[in-house]
C-alpha cells in the first residue's frame, strides 16, 4: 500500500461504561487518524446513554451475542466499509492503541495477514494470573501441535487484519471464546500470523467472563474446538 490504509479500530463491549470513555479519549489521542467503532453488545450499564452523550460513534445491538457476536458485526461493518485493516481491542481499556503503529508496519508492509499483539514476548506490563497463563500455554502448545505454528497469546484479542482477513471474519467468526479458534481458522485460510510485542494494562474495573466454572468450561470448549477445526482441515486438504 502505497498511501495511509483505511483503518477501523473495533470495540466490542459489554456493560464496559466505566471503562469506554477513556479507551475512546486513548484512541482520540494516539492515532485520531483512524475510525473507531464501538459494538455494544446488548449492555445492561449505562453504555448506550455514555456514547449518545458523547457522541461514540456505536452500534447498539439489541440483545448480548456475545464476544463472536460483537466482533464479527464489526467485521461486517468494516467489510461493507471498505477498510484496508481492522483492529479489534478491548473496551476495558487493557490494551493501549499506542502500540498500533508497531502492529500495522508487518500488515502495510504485506509481511502479515494477521498480527497478534503479545504481552508474553517482552514480559513487560500486566501478565494475566498464574493460573491463566497456564491455560494460554497450553493452547498455544495445542495449537502448535495442530498446526505446527507456535503462537505464545493465543487469547489475546488484541489484534489486526488485513482486507483478505475481514473478509474471512465478516462471513464466519468463532463464537464464544473465539480468540484461539480464529488462530485455527486464519490458518486454515494460509494466513499468515505475527506477534507483535505489547504493553497490557489490567483493567480497572468491571470483570472477565472467565472465572469460576467458566474457565473450566472455557478450556473444555476451546481444546474441542481447536481439534474439530484440525481433524476438519485434515479431511478437506
């Protein structure tokens, strides 16, 4: 790409009110450049009220699709847009758009179809707890020995596409915890998958959706997921 590539920077967001106003202030700073569009995904808080009152530029789903849900509908909004890339972040403010320019320079350069921004190469910043890390380790061995590709932050959703990836995206996205199961299908589709180092915050408030039974159920569901998506490649090559 010879000029600046259209850009649109996706918020998924749940009952992230407290948080939203200073990843959109985040955006507005660092790279005021690009789009943004924030998914509200059926929030029950103040979320809807925050962008009207603030002009946030928003789609208000009306009932919660969940995390798949909420990123494909900004896939399909970037598809129907005609963006270059897409970046999805976070709406609990844990990743700061700071470190985007690092992250397009491989997608401009056509170097990567997806890029993965990494807390775990540098090890700086907020490394999620203990047990958790052990969980992403042993996805990323899983889906190394899936596909013989070794991506270290297998569930880090902050990451950017090309147009050949919000294509893909916009037509078909995992559901439910979908991070590790896109890795999957992007290599399915011989994309071509970089990790970036990058600085994560924790957030500061609200909760994940994974805790409790919900991580148990989480790593359950992905390890299926991930095989299924290898024996399904495996028969169609």
């Amino acid at each position: 790409m010879d000029k600046q590539p259209k850009t649109l920077i996706i918020i998924p967001a749940y009952n992230e009110g407290d948080n939203l106003l200073q990843v959109i202030e985040n955006i507005q700073q660092c790279c005021p450049q690009w789009d943004y569009l924030v998914v509200n995904d059926g929030s029950t808080d103040h979320t809807e009220d925050l962008c009207a009152r603030h002009n946030i530029c928003a789609v208000h789903l009306p009932i919660n699709l969940g995390i798949g849900g909420a990123v494909q509908t900004g896939y399909r909004y970037a598809f129907k847009n005609h963006y270059d890339i897409a970046v999805q972040i976070d709406g609990d403010g844990q990743h700061d758009v700071a470190f985007l320019g690092d992250m397009l320079r491989p997608l401009i350069r056509q170097e990567a179809d997806i890029i993965i921004g990494s807390r775990f190469i540098s090890k700086e910043g907020f490394q999620s707890s203990p047990l958790r890390r052990a969980g992403i380790r042993f996805l990323s061995r899983l889906i190394q020995l899936c596909t013989g590709i070794r991506i270290y932050d297998v569930t880090s959703g902050f990451r950017a596409v090309n147009q050949k990836f919000i294509r893909l995206y916009a037509e078909q996205y995992p559901t439910d915890y979908p991070e590790p199961e896109a890795i999957i299908a992007a290599v399915m589709h011989r994309g071509r998958i970089k990790e970036v180092p990058v600085i994560m915050r924790q957030r500061e408030s609200g909760s994940s959706s994974i805790h409790g039974f919900n991580s148990a159920y989480y790593m359950i569901k992905v390890s299926l997921s991930i095989l299924i998506c290898r024996i399904t490649f495996g028969i169609r090559r």
